[in-house]
C-alpha cells in the first residue's frame, strides 16, 4: 500500500460555510485529488445551523421540521444537528493509495481522533458492533458535549469523513450525532 510521500493539507475556515458551498467543494476537491492536481485535505469548518438527513430519516423524527433548512445526505443515520461551535471535520483522502478498506480506514480515523484529543484531555472510545461511531468526553463538561466520528460514504475512489463537536438536536436516535459527505 503506498500511502504516498505528499504532505496532507489543513485548511480551517474561519467563518461558518454554507452545507451546499461545502459539498460543492468538496466534490471538486475530491475530483482534483483523483485527477492528482491537488493534495490530499483536512478541511476544519462550522456550518450555519441546520439539519442533515441521513438515509433514515423521517420527518416525523424532527420536533420542528420547518425550523432549519434539511440537507438530505447519502450517509446512514437519520438526522444531525450542525450550527455555530460544532467544528467538523472533512478528510478527503485518496484511497487508492491508502488501501480501499474502508473499516481500517474508519478505524484509522478513530484512532487518530482518540489520540489527538486524549493530548488534550478529552477521553475517547469506540462502541462495539458500530463501525465509525466512538463517543468523546471531555471530563469538564456536561453529558450534552460530545464529539463524534462518522462512518464515511464512498466517492469513487476517495473517501471523505466527517467529524463533529455537537450536541444532539434530534430526538431518539442514538446516531444523529454523526455526520458525513
């Protein structure tokens, strides 16, 4: 497996971006790494408040369908809350070059999500039998602060995931606090 020489680029963005402006970058990020003309990415950013759908989704699962904009998503899950002071996550990586399992690369992302954050205090597990879902906790905060890594979809042959610091706005559903693109 060759996981390449080229450094991965970090970019934070400093204002909340647009979900749609989002994907559109990303799917022409994700087209210009295939086509090797740009790096493989990191993208750090917030989104102004709205829901994700994820493939189970209903409608009847939203207190208040009408109150944000829903982004229907091809991820799993039902519903995901996204607004100012969740930092979420993008990783595009090529992986074709990185080895195309999908659970090792899940597993990849967990782990360096749990390593980075215990270099500051923040605690980390995965759950059993759920593949991309891990729980994080910092010890100062309230149950309501978590941070989430997602199960990643496929494009072609990149990857992007998502991770996100949030609170569950949904009802019931053990995996709203995941999101993806």
């Amino acid at each position: 497996m060759d996981t390449g020489t080229a450094p991965i680029e970090w970019q934070i963005s400093k204002i909340p971006v647009e979900y749609e402006a989002a994907v559109e970058a990303m799917e022409q990020r994700v087209a210009a790494i295939r086509d090797g003309t740009a790096a493989e990415i990191v993208w750090l950013l917030e989104h102004p408040p709205l829901y994700t759908a994820g493939t189970s989704a209903r409608e009847e699962d939203l207190l208040d369908p009408q109150r944000l904009p829903v982004h229907r998503t091809g991820r799993g899950g039902r519903y995901t809350y996204h607004g100012p002071s969740q930092r979420i996550a993008y990783v595009m990586l090529d992986l074709s070059r990185r080895g195309r399992d999908v659970r090792c690369h899940v597993h990849r992302l967990e782990e360096w999500m749990i390593r980075t954050l215990a270099r500051f205090g923040v605690s980390g597990e995965r759950r059993a039998g759920r593949v991309g879902a891990s729980q994080f906790r910092s010890p100062s905060s309230a149950d309501r602060h978590r941070l989430t890594a997602a199960r990643p979809t496929h494009s072609e042959r990149l990857q992007s995931s998502a991770f996100r610091r949030g609170t569950n706005r949904s009802r019931g559903d053990a995996d709203a606090g995941t999101d993806l693109l």
